[in-house]
C-alpha cells in the first residue's frame, strides 16, 4: 500500500516536472488536496482514512531512505491539514451478513456431483472465513498444511493477520446448516479437493513444494500456482453469492454488489449479536481479544461454542432477522430455505459436551453458607462480589441472616442456553441474580444477572445447553452429579 501511494505521488510530480525526493511543500499539500477532491467525486469512503494513509506512505518512505522532503511531511501544515479533515462528519460503512440461505446453498453445491474442483475449493474457503469470522487475507495467510479436522472441528492458524505477526489460531465447528456429520458434510470432499490440488501442483513445482496459502487462482493445469487477489475475491463471493445453479438464483445482481469480502468476518457475529450470546465468546470468534492464558491451547473453544450454538439454533428452525443496510441501501433479503433436523448422534460427533446430557439431577443440600460475623461488617471492598461464598450482589441488612442456602435445584436461563445451579431463599426481595417460580424465591449460586430473563427448572441438563463455568456453579453442579 506504502509503495503504491509514493508511485501515485510520483506520478504526480512527473507531471508537474518536479523530482518526487524534493518536492517543495506547496506541491505535497496541492498532491493532498488533489487526492481529497478526487475521493469526493467518485463518493468513496471518507477522506480522512485516505488522508492518514498518503501521508504514513510518504513519511515512512522518507524516513527510510533519508529524503529531503521528510522535513516538509513534518511539518506544521501537513499535520493541520490531517487534522483538519478528521472534523468531517461522516458515516461508518459496516460490512451486512450473508444471507444463511446463501451459506446453505454453498454447502450442498460442494457435495453436489456437478461441482468442479475450483469451485469446491473457492466455496469451502468462502464458507471456513464465515464459520471462522476471518478476514480475507487472514483466510489466505494459511497454510494448508497446518489444518487438521478432529471429531468435525476444523482447526487452523493464519500465520500474519492484521492484528498480529506470531500467528491467529481459529477453528470451525463442522456442525452444518444444510449438510450434517452424519450425513455427508461438506468439510470431507473440500479436504479431499484441496489435497488434491495441491498433490497435482506439486507434479510442476516439485515434491517438496509446501503453499503458505489457502485460497489460490485455480487453473486446471496447475490449481495451487498464485494467491487469490482481492480484486478476484471480490468478484467471485458477488458472483457465488448470486447461486446461479439454483432456480430461481438467491440473489440478484444487484443485492450481490452490495457484498464484500468483509460480510464473511461480519455474518456470525452478526448472529451471535442477535441470540444474545456471550459477549465473552463472542469477542474470541471476532478475535477481538486475546487469550488470558498465553500458553492456553483451548484459545478457540469459546469461538466453536457459539458456533455450535448459532449451527444449533438454524437447526431448530430460527433464521436470522434481516440486517439493515446503511445509508439509503436496501438490506439484502434472507431468502427461506430447509435446514435438516440436528440429532443426537450429530452432537456427539462434535465431541463438544462438557458434561453428559443424560445425567439427571437429583436434588439434595448443599452445604450451609458460613454464620456472619457477631459484629456488622463494614467492609466495602469490591472485590466481595466475585466470591462464591458470598451474595454477588448489595442487599438488605436483613439478608445477611437469612440462610442463603436451602434445596439445590438446576434452571436454565432460556434466553442464554446456560445451565446455573441455585438455591431457595427465604427473602422476598429481589436483585440481579434473584427470581421468583411459584411464589417460592431462588437465587443462582454465581450471582449471575438474568434480570427479565425467562428461567425454568429443569431435571437434567438439555441437549445443546451450556453449563455455567463460575466456580459457585461449577461447584454446587460436581456436588449434585456426584
């Protein structure tokens, strides 16, 4: 990009018979000013992204090579004129999700007969990025040979992203939309294809030629020879998206212009944003955050929990609402399709569960929460709230000597899908992580808010659920299997 904006910048100065390395400072700013009136007649995005980006070029490259001009990029006037654009008004362009039919469609066209190699592999790269929510160089700055499929999840690791240089781990929860393990996923003949393109390129470039990329240009003759560029990316999701092999085609020419290669990193997200999922998990399937543990190697099991939860939903008949589009852009449409039904056996391949769905919870007593003090406390540390022998949440003096801790039973917050262990209280006043089920008051042990959350009582954990992973929970649930 550095490169391309000082040959911009050198064209400019050819034309104005003036070598680019001494420039004087009334060219460099009518360069900016030039640039800045061209973005505003082709209505591209806004000018201050462009502005900030010609002017690094042009400091880092004389930075580098140690120019004459670097003291007029410096200076005051190129530092206004930067900052006085950053004052405009303008609008966040957002990348819409792709329509799930849109995803259903391009997994039965891989397991379809009539489907060519290219197109398996373009398809199975397009529909990793969205399962992953990777970007589209995140997707080709991995090497084919660093994944690996384990019990119907995908792994994998982009070896440079735009965030980080050591490496971005990602993983992909082969549970389906419209294929299932059982029955054919797709994954299995995308693997086979894509092994067998690169088997075929290694006759040309030789035995021992290994790709550093996913996503390639693919010619009959030698599949794996250049990296897809964007511009051809680009082309092909507006072009696969459209789904020419069906009858009638999903989307029109028209709604296909208003997707990206960006929609892939956007439609999960987008998804999880609508169930309500956790924001925890849906940060690491943004890969918006980095792990807590450095040496963790289970960096992606959240993102492949809120994957199967999303796969788990479609599966039971929910389908996303449709996502508006910005400015005066019509939102793309979420045409309907049939999704097969998830079965037991499906969710055991996944070699998800964390505990055993079959398991029934039988209640019984929990230990009685420690006598308060003789004295009233005056303790105002914050840190109380996250104890699990303590009330997560500020009550009245008169709770603290009501027994905290009565009959164990399960509930499952219906809104979230996660299983907490609570406890009958004998108190009448409600907070956060309080609720009332036939007039009998209850209280979850993690302290956990589900404030205007539907809650239900249930006897074992359900098929699909989460199982709270706070310690008072994690607690009182091993006392209760055991």
């Amino acid at each position: 990009m550095y490169l391309q904006v000082w040959n911009h910048w050198a064209c400019w100065c050819h034309l104005h018979s003036t070598i680019p390395a001494e420039a004087p400072l009334s060219l460099i700013l009518d360069y900016l000013h030039a640039s800045d009136l061209f973005k505003k007649k082709k209505n591209l995005e806004p000018s201050r992204t462009r502005m900030s980006t010609h002017i690094k070029a042009l400091r880092w490259i004389s930075l580098k090579l140690d120019l004459p001009i670097l003291t007029y990029l410096q200076s005051q006037a190129v530092s206004d004129f930067l900052k006085s654009k950053t004052r405009i008004p303008f609008e966040r362009s957002e990348a819409t999700p792709i329509p799930v039919a849109v995803l259903a469609a391009w997994e039965n066209r891989i397991i379809d007969s009539d489907a060519k190699p290219a197109e398996i592999v373009t398809l199975g790269c397009f529909l990793i990025a969205t399962m992953a929510s990777l970007r589209f160089r995140d997707l080709l700055r991995t090497k084919p040979f660093s994944i690996s499929l384990q019990g119907h999840i995908l792994r994998g690791i982009s070896w440079r992203t735009k965030t980080s240089v050591s490496g971005q781990p990602w993983g992909v929860c082969c549970l389906g939309i419209s294929t299932r393990p059982l029955n054919g996923h797709w994954i299995s003949k995308f693997l086979q294809t894509l092994e067998h393109g690169i088997t075929q390129s290694q006759t040309y470039w030789g035995p021992d030629w290994e790709p550093d990329f996913r996503l390639p240009s693919w010619t009959d003759s030698i599949p794996f020879s250049t990296p897809c560029s964007y511009h051809h990316g680009l082309a092909l999701i507006r072009y696969l998206s459209q789904c020419l092999w069906l009858q009638p085609q999903l989307l029109t020419p028209d709604h296909a212009l208003c997707l990206s290669t960006h929609n892939m990193k956007s439609t999960m997200l987008a998804a999880a944003g609508q169930l309500n999922l956790n924001v925890e998990q849906h940060a690491k399937q943004g890969h918006h955050k980095q792990s807590v543990q450095l040496y963790s190697r289970d960096d992606v099991w959240p993102s492949l929990f809120l994957q199967r939860d999303i796969l788990i939903e479609i599966g039971s008949g929910w389908r996303p609402l449709t996502s508006q589009a910005r400015g005066a852009k019509r939102p793309l449409p979420e045409p309907s399709f049939s999704s097969p039904p998830i079965t037991e056996e499906d969710l055991q391949c996944l070699q998800m569960a964390t505990r055993s769905s079959t398991t029934t919870i039988k209640s019984s007593t929990l230990i009685e929460a420690k006598p308060p003090a003789a004295g009233p406390s005056n303790s105002t540390d914050g840190n109380s709230s996250s104890s699990s022998e303590s009330d997560s949440s500020s009550s009245s003096d008169e709770d603290h000597h009501v027994p905290q801790v009565h009959t164990s039973i399960l509930v499952i917050n219906k809104k979230s899908h996660i299983v907490h262990a609570a406890s009958q209280i004998s108190s009448d006043s409600m907070t956060r992580s309080r609720f009332k089920i036939r007039d009998k008051s209850f209280e979850v042990n993690c302290g956990s808010s589900i404030t205007g959350a539907p809650v239900d009582i249930i006897d074992s954990i359900p098929s699909g659920a989460r199982v709270c992973q706070r310690k008072a929970c994690l607690a009182a649930l091993d006392h209760l299997l055991t």
